[in-house]
C-alpha cells in the first residue's frame, strides 16, 4: 500500500521538492514510507533514521520525513545539529501545516510543503557552500 500512495508523478513531485531544499542549503531531506508502524512512531522514525544512516551527516542536520500511511501517522524528525537551532515547536508547526493538506487526501502537496518549510530553516542555520557542499544522502523515497 505505500508504494501506490504514490503515483510516479507524485513522486517525482516530492524529489523535485528535496532537491529545490537541498540547493539552498548543506541540510539533507529525506523521505520515507511505510504501511503501518507497529509502535511509537517517534520510535519507529528513529529507527529508520539509523538505518538510512542520517545520523551521519557532516553537520548533524538531516531531516526526516517518516509516513505510516494505513495507520495515519506521520513523524518528522531533525538531526541534533538542526534540533537545537530550531524553535522549541518548530516541527510540530510543520507537521499541523502538512495535516490541513493530509485532512483532504493532498498528501503530496502536503508532503512538499512540509518539505519547502524544513528547507527554509535548513537554509537559515545551514546555508549552501558551493566549495563544499556534496549532497550526502540520496533524494530518492525510500519505502519499508
């Protein structure tokens, strides 16, 4: 099921979104989708955020954006070097403007805004450095 959430073109819709982020900023996005989370997603998001390894970015600042789609739960979840620059509430901001588009089965458009506004911060406390900035996690959705 969380494969055909998304249609080709939704999906290309969200990586073009990540990579508009990531241009502007040393920050790395990524996106990933599950059917179900059999525990606390917070948990979960953790756990998949060691297991794509984001955790090993250069400057601790990647994000993720981490979907259960048959349970209706979605976490985000910063880096500590993100974390402790943003405000207090910041993700949970994003989260409550990425559900108006949730509420009404707009999950790309409110995947790509969530994605656009993570870029914003990134781009504030981590701007892109053309010397030597490399993009350090793939772009791609990954699905579990």
């Amino acid at each position: 099921m969380a494969e055909r959430l998304f249609s080709e073109t939704d999906r290309k819709k969200i990586i073009e979104a990540i990579q508009l982020a990531e241009k502007e900023t040393s920050g790395e996005i990524q996106v990933h989708i599950e059917s179900h989370c059999g525990e606390d997603i917070m948990d979960r998001a953790a756990e998949v955020f060691e297991m794509l390894k984001m955790h090993k970015t250069q400057e601790r600042n990647a994000v993720l954006f981490y979907l259960a789609v048959e349970d209706h739960k979605f976490a985000i979840l910063g880096d500590y070097g993100i974390n402790r620059l943003v405000p207090e509430n910041f993700w949970e901001q994003i989260k409550e403007e990425m559900l108006q588009h949730f509420k009404v089965q707009a999950f790309t458009e409110g995947l790509c805004r969530g994605i656009s506004l993570c870029g914003q911060q990134l781009k504030t406390h981590f701007p892109f450095d053309e010397n030597g900035d490399i993009n350090e996690l793939p772009d791609e959705i990954s699905f579990g």
